[in-house]
C-alpha cells in the first residue's frame, strides 16, 4: 500500500507533503496498535513520553521539509499516504507476530539466540516480498496492457540495492518490533532515515545543494522524539499507590 501509494499521489502532492502524511500515519498507528496489543509484546500503554514523542516526531519531519512543501497540491490526497502510515504500523505488528510464532521472540538467553532471530524473521520476510511481488506483477502486466513496455531498465548496478536493503529492513524490524514494540520502531525507523538522509546529502552533495538549517534541526529532533518516546514511565508505581488506597484501614 505504501508503494502504491507513493507511486500514486507523491508526484501530486510532492515529496515533502507525501512524507509528512505517512510519518504521521505511522506515528499515531504505532500508538494505536501498541495500545491495542496487536504487536508481539502484547499491549503497550499510552504514557505521555510516548504521545509528546510521537508529536516531536512529526514536528520534525515537518520542520525538515517545510521548505519544499507545495501549498497548491490537493491536500486531499494526503489521506492516502496517511492510510499507508497507519497500515505500515499494523503490518510491522504482524510481521513481529509472525517472527515470535517462527520463535525469534522467546525472552531469555540462549545459546541458539542467533540461529533464532535468523530463522524468524525469514517467514515474515518471505510472506511480506512473495505478497509484494505478486501485486508488482499483476501491476505490471496491467501497465504494460494499458500503456505499452516500458523503457529499458537503468544500467547502474547501486540502483537495484534497494531490494536486498528492503528484505534486511523487514527481517529486523521483525525482530525489533518484539522488543521496543510499533511506535518505538517507526519512530527509530524514521529518525534513521532523516539522519541518514542528511548524511547523504552532506558527504554527496545533490544538484539541489546543502541541506539548510530547518533540514539539520529537524533531523536533530527526530533524535530527540526517539528518546523522548522512549523514557520510562512510573505506571506500576502510580498502580500499586492505587491499590492501596483502595484497602480498607
């Protein structure tokens, strides 16, 4: 879906305002799914870190963009890739189901921990590129019906690692999604490509030149709504003052 909707409306609605919807559908969906319980961890409440972590978040993602951000496209459009974001949340959710059935979630050491996470999260990872594959496929075909063949393929080998980077990313989220749970990983997940954009583009510059301030703090503030999210929260120590103020004296 995401891909999908990419392809859809980014041309339309512009990179920048595509991004800021999906952040923002995997910022709240994260909330949502972790709060119902659909992650591997079971559920996770929704402490104020993790709200003011997940508003920085989009706070920063906007402040990195705004620059490039088009007022004239249809922001109805939006709604899609928002349903992306929401959908990207419930899907890592299920992968990490996945993972824990395949039995890469087990707590406790042990010393085929490593064989472990491997053989887990090749389910997810296969169900997600076979599921994936297939809807490319069949989008082809009606493509090339419709539109006729395509143009030759690129030449340029560094354009096809996108595939071997995206099964890598799948397996460890997987993995990852049962120990932090769906918002701490979109949340990481986003702060990493932020920051590993700006790297980018400092070490290879683009024809569009250095990235300007806004760019810089924003990436800096994906850092901090990460740590923010992640603070610990007293909800077992507020709980047991409850009870015990409900005890008879």
């Amino acid at each position: 879906m995401l891909v999908a909707g990419q392809g859809l409306t980014a041309h339309v609605l512009g990179t920048a305002l595509f991004t800021i919807a999906v952040v923002a559908g995997q910022s709240s969906g994260g909330l949502v799914v972790d709060r119902a319980g659909l992650g591997p961890a079971g559920p996770r409440a929704t402490t104020p870190p993790r709200v003011v972590g997940a508003v920085l978040m989009l706070g920063a993602v906007v402040l990195s963009v705004a620059p490039s951000v088009s007022t004239d496209a249809p922001v109805v459009l939006a709604l899609l890739p928002l349903a992306a974001g929401l959908a990207a949340a419930t899907q890592q959710a299920l992968n990490g189901r996945v993972a824990a059935a395949a039995g890469g979630s087990r707590p406790g050491p042990s010393p085929d921990d490593e064989d472990s996470v491997v053989a887990s999260v090749l389910p997810a990872a296969t169900i997600n590129f076979i599921v994936g594959t297939t809807a490319l496929v069949l989008a082809a075909i009606v493509a090339v019906l419709v539109l006729g063949a395509p143009d030759p393929l690129p030449s340029a080998w560094y354009l096809y690692l996108g595939g071997p980077f995206g099964a890598i990313f799948i397996g460890l989220g997987a993995w990852v999604v049962g120990q932090v749970g769906v918002l701490l990983l979109s949340l990481g997940a986003v702060a990493g490509q932020v920051v590993g954009a700006l790297v980018l583009d400092l070490v290879l510059p683009s024809a569009a030149g250095a990235p300007g301030l806004p760019t810089v703090l924003g990436a800096l503030l994906t850092l901090v709504a990460a740590g923010v999210a992640s603070a610990p929260w007293p909800l077992r120590r507020s709980a047991t003052r409850n009870r015990r103020s409900d005890l008879p004296s």
